[in-house]
C-alpha cells in the first residue's frame, strides 16, 4: 500500500485564522440566503489553512464574517420593525374601540 504525501506547514509556525463558523450558523435564523453564504465561506477557512493559503483562508474569514453580520443585523432589524408595528396596531385599534 502507498501513502499519500503531504506537504510540510509552512515555515513561521501555524498561523490561526478565525473561521466565525459560529456566528455563521446563528445568522441561518435571521437572514437565509445570507446565512447559508456566510456558512459556506466560514467552512472554506480551516480547508484553505491546512493547504498553506493563508490569504485565502483571511479573504473567507473576512467574508464569512460580514456575511453573518449582516445577516444578523438585518434580522434583528426585521424583529424590531415587526414589533413596532404589533405595538402600533395594537396601539391604534384600541384607541378605535374607545
């Protein structure tokens, strides 16, 4: 049986990239396409960093990143319109029942 040959890391020690995974997986709640490409972007961080592309794993990592905050902004945006306007209902029909 052959094994299969891996490169050596790279020189200079390992290098962390955060991958915000877990942020990624929150922003699925609040915003689904959004999500889903944050999740996607934060899966590429550990693969790419194993390979030795340190640039690409910080581009995925930085876009995994604004991805799911955005997605999370724009879902709490949502929650927040969405209870303005129950409150303003609500608001507005019992002053009609007076």
């Amino acid at each position: 049986m052959s094994q299969q040959w891996s490169s050596p890391p790279p020189a200079g020690g390992s290098e962390t990239v955060p991958n915000y995974l877990v942020p990624a997986i929150l922003s699925l709640f609040c915003c689904m396409p959004l999500g889903v490409v944050a999740v996607i972007f934060a899966a590429q961080v550990n693969g790419k960093v194993a390979t030795g592309d340190i640039a690409g794993a910080m581009d995925s990592s930085k876009k995994a990143k604004m991805f799911s905050f955005i997605a999370l902004g724009l879902g709490v945006l949502v929650i927040v319109c969405y209870v303005l306007f129950i409150v303003l209902i609500g608001g507005l029909s019992a002053i009609g029942n007076m």
